[in-house]
C-alpha cells in the first residue's frame, strides 16, 4: 500500500505565520473546524542599543519562519495529514519594524554595529 493512501484526509487547512518580536510562530489549522492541527514556535534573539529601540537580525528572522514552516510540516506528515491540502496563509507581523533588503545583492541592510 503505497504511503499516500495513509493520509488523513481532512479537507482543506489554513495556515498563519505568527512573526512577533520575541519568536516566529507557523500553526496550522482545520478550515471546517478551526482545530489547531500542529504548529511550531521559534524565539528571536533582541539587542536593545539604546533606550526604545529593540534590533534584531533580519536573516534570524526569516530563518526562524523557514524552520517554523518545516517543523511543523514535518510534524503534520508524521500524524499523516497531507500537506498539500493547505490551500491559505495567513501572515501576523510586528507593526512598528523595518526591514530594508538590497535589491541587487538581496542582503539585508541594518546596522551593523
């Protein structure tokens, strides 16, 4: 029986990306129940170089929604329930930031000291 035919079918699912200032969250959801089905959650590291600003590193932060996105697949494919049937996601993010990339190198440009 090949592993596919395995799966749960539970119909379609809808994801969101949680990327807040202390960690980046990836949950994924039932769309006819809206029962969480997995999720992961990854802290972000802070720097506070002077008072009221908070930096943080824009590769972490990416980094962290890649791996949030993995794990939590990972863990969905592990209970059998197919990927591919997220059909929507949903993003959350921090309202006050920036994040300026360079648009020939794709670098980010921050402050590097």
């Amino acid at each position: 029986m090949a592993a596919s035919s395995n799966r749960i079918m539970l119909g379609p699912l809808v994801a969101a990306i949680d990327q807040g200032t202390s960690s980046t969250r990836f949950l994924v959801f039932n769309a006819k129940t809206a029962e969480l089905l997995s999720h992961h959650q990854v802290e972000i590291k802070q720097s506070f170089p002077k008072e009221g600003w908070v930096e943080e590193d824009p590769k972490e932060i990416l980094q962290s929604v890649y791996e949030c996105m993995d794990r939590t697949c990972e863990k969905l494919t592990q209970l059998n329930i197919d990927i591919s049937n997220i059909k929507a996601i949903g993003v959350t993010n921090q309202r006050e930031t920036t994040l300026v990339w360079d648009k020939e190198t794709g670098e980010p440009l921050y402050n590097n000291e």
